[in-house]
C-alpha cells in the first residue's frame, strides 16, 4: 500500500502488509515471546532519551504548516513513548476538542477533523492532568459515554498517558498516548512525556502563529502584502532555529543532559532569556503585519488583573535573578478589567522589559494599579535613564529607539506594537512622567468593562 492521505494531507507511510513502520517500529519481543513496546524511559538510557527528544524538537520545527507540525507530533510522539495510538486534543473555555489522532490496529489515522468532546474531558486521569498541569499516567478509559467514532478504538486500551500542553504556564491542549497491551507507563518516562508536550506546545504556537500571519498577508494590497511577505519569511527564518535553541537550553536547564555546575547553568539561564527575546521581537513583526492589515482578533474578556501582573513578574524572575533586579507590584486582589489577556500581558511585558534595560543595575521597577472613574490604570514605573522631551511621542513610532538604545539590541517596534494593541483594547498608553537621569513611567489605561 503506498501512503496513507486523509483529505489534501498526506500522513505516515504503511508497509506492504498493512502495519504501519511506526507500530513496528514501536514494537520489541521480550523473554516471554508476546510482542511488548519499548518505552521512553523506564531503564533506558537518559542521554539517548535526550537526543531522540532532541531529534522529535529539529523535526517539528522543520515545518510551520499546522497540518504537518500535528502530523511529526502525533507520528513521532507516539513511536518516542511506544504508543499504538496518540490523540491531539485543544482546550478552550474549559472544553476538549479532539483535532487528531493517529494510530490502531488498522493504521487509522486521521487529521483535520474536529470533535467536541466532553466525555474525554469527564476522564478522571484527564480531569487531575489538566488541573495538575502535569503527566498523569493510568488505565483504561471509560468507554460508556464515549462518542461512537471512539467507542470501539477505546474498548482495546490498557494503558494511558495525559500530558497537558502549556503556553506560559496555561493549558492550551492535550496529548493522549495509549497503549493496547502492557507494559503500562512507567513513572520514569514521565520527564520525557512532559518534555515532549512541552516542545509540541512550542511547535504549536509557532505554526499557530505563522498560519495567522499568513492569513493576515493575504488580504493585503500590492504593496502591504510584499512587506509583510518579508516579514512572514523574516520570522519563520528566526523561529525555526530558536524553538530547536529553547529545547536544548530546557533539556541542559533540566538536568536532562546532566548536571551542569553553576557557571555553566547560568550561560545556559542566558542562552533561554535570549532566545526568549528573540521570540518577542519576532512575535512583534508579526504583531505589526496584523496591525496594518486591520486582522489583530481582540478577545476581550473580564480578567483578574492581580493575577496578570504576577504571572508578568514570574516570566521576569530569570532577568531579575541574573542583574539583581526587583520588581515590585501594587495592586488588590478584586481589581479586575475588560481586556484581550494575551495583549495586555504583551503591552506590560514590554514595558517591564524596557524598564529594566534601561535602568543601571540594579534596577528597580514598579508596577501599580488602581481603579478611576474612567477604567483602570497600570503604571509601569523606573529610575533609568529617562526620556527627553523631544522624544516623547517619537519612541511610539515604528523603528524608532530614544537615547540610551545602545543599551540593548532592538527593532524600536516595542512601544509601537503596545500603543496599538492598547487602542486596539480601546484604551490608551502614553509616557506620563519622564525626565533625563531620573526614569520614567508609563500609563496604560483600560476599560473596566
């Protein structure tokens, strides 16, 4: 049989007797005699565990086509942790949504359709994986509620695996891998299982993104649509290399690879910070071409801002740790807001990250909130190096960086990209207080409902 294609999507190659390689692949035959899988993990060696995950980050990034990424995680995925069949699931307003799976006794696979699926997500292994935001392994599945599509496949599973995918500390999605016979998931394997959703929701988001970004280009005239073309191929040139980076930094960071001694595990804390940067400038192109095409999608939804900005100071604590920065928040618990979570969070991000490079160590930065007649107000506040007054309203422009730019490199489109989201969110960002020598602070201003 040549390759297997559902729809336009062309996905694993089987064998001529109707296996596919990956189930044989996945396949060892103990002292017994029965055919068992020989999992990831579990007494195998951990520096071989490193590179084949290492193996599974270069081939996702390889490609930024959604259908393709989900295809090398499913495929890959599964023939990693000796699965017979992996299920790709996203998670939005508390509800599963199946989007892929692959595997089972008859090479069924398929991608591209889409299932609500509340029963999957009323699994108690599901349940505690998706609150734990951790690997939880098990048994079998209840089958009884189970959509029809599903029921049979499920009636030969003996053991599962629900590894959560995470972006920024929230559950985006879910990997299930399962297996028809034993031996079930061992806790050995569950490192390597948490790692590998890990690089899958950072293959995800990247492929997610770069689909959005074509999407937005399309809809651009002559002229709009060459520019941002350039910045497409600009950003896909950049992620591919720093999501193969940010794997092997998280695998040396985690002691995958070893224990390293603090100097060493410091450069690499520096390596991740960067990359990290990296991502931002290339996340702000992109920002820029959804801008001009009128194509940035607003989700406004009531948000518990206290909640916001701790999340901000944990992304920090890395720089903070490393430059002997502080990062002081001001604000109640009940304060909450109207706004997109994902903007918002961008905007002050990127006022935090500005405060702190272009403070001298240490810095000191402050944020507070506070609710006014008109909405709520969030100051991000510094005693760096301060904004002339020629430059107030010029750092909001695009490619242009004010005094002390030397500092660190940029694109000048941080300010520009936060201004706009802000009014995007119907709200507003302005330099409030500035003098050379002394710092800054910024407003943002944002609707309460």
């Amino acid at each position: 049989m040549g390759d297997v294609t559902v729809g336009d999507t062309q996905l694993y190659p089987h064998t001529g007797d109707g296996s596919s390689t990956r189930a044989r692949a996945a396949q060892r035959t103990p002292a017994g005699g029965a055919p068992a899988p020989a999992s990831l993990g579990a007494g195998a060696d951990d520096q071989r565990d490193a590179q084949a995950l290492l193996a599974l980050a270069m081939a996702m990034s390889s490609s930024l086509d959604p259908r393709t990424v989900v295809n090398t995680i499913l495929e890959e995925g599964a023939r990693l942790v000796a699965a017979d069949r992996a299920t790709l699931s996203s998670w939005r307003d508390g509800q599963l949504t199946i989007e892929a799976s692959v595997g089972g006794r008859e090479g069924v696979t398929w991608i591209g359709r889409r299932f609500d699926s509340p029963w999957l997500s009323e699994q108690p292994l599901v349940r505690e994986a998706l609150a734990r935001r951790a690997v939880v392994t098990g048994g079998a599945m209840d089958t009884r509620r189970a959509s029809p599509e599903f029921r049979a496949a499920l009636r030969l599973v003996r053991h599962t695996a629900s590894v959560p995918i995470l972006e920024g500390g929230e559950v985006t999605g879910l990997l299930v891998f399962s297996r028809y016979r034993d031996p079930p998931f061992h806790e050995d394997e569950q490192s390597s299982l948490s790692t590998l959703g890990s690089i899958a929701g950072m293959a995800l988001r990247n492929a997610t993104t770069h689909q959005q970004a074509t999407d937005a280009v399309r809809d651009l005239d002559a002229s709009q649509r060459a520019k941002s073309e350039l910045l497409d191929i600009a950003v896909h040139e950049l992620r591919s290399p720093l999501t193969v980076i940010q794997g092997y930094a998280a695998l040396l960071d985690g002691g995958d690879l070893g224990e390293l001694a603090e100097p060493a595990a410091r450069a690499v804390r520096v390596i991740a910070n960067k990359a990290r940067e990296a991502q931002e400038i290339a996340t702000s192109l992109l920002t820029v071409a959804r801008l001009e095409s009128n194509d940035l999608h607003i989700e406004r939804k009531r948000i518990r801002l206290r909640a916001l900005l701790e999340a901000v100071r944990d992304r920090m604590v890395p720089r903070l740790d490393l430059t002997g920065a502080t990062l002081t928040l001001d604000c109640t618990d009940t304060l909450e807001m109207a706004a997109d979570a994902a903007l918002a969070t961008r905007v002050i991000d990127n006022l935090v990250n500005n405060a702190l490079t272009y403070s001298d160590p240490p810095a000191a930065v402050a944020i507070s909130a506070r609710r006014t007649a008109t909405g709520i107000e969030i100051r991000v506040s510094d005693h760096g190096s301060g904004v002339s007054e020629a430059d107030r309203e010029r750092i909001f422009e695009r490619f242009v960086r004010g005094a002390g730019a030397e500092r660190a490199a940029g694109t000048g489109l941080g300010l520009y990209v936060s201004r706009e989201c802000a009014r995007r969110m119907g709200g507003e960002l302005v330099l409030e207080r500035s003098r050379p020598g002394e710092g800054s602070t910024f407003l943002l201003c944002l609707p309460e409902d």
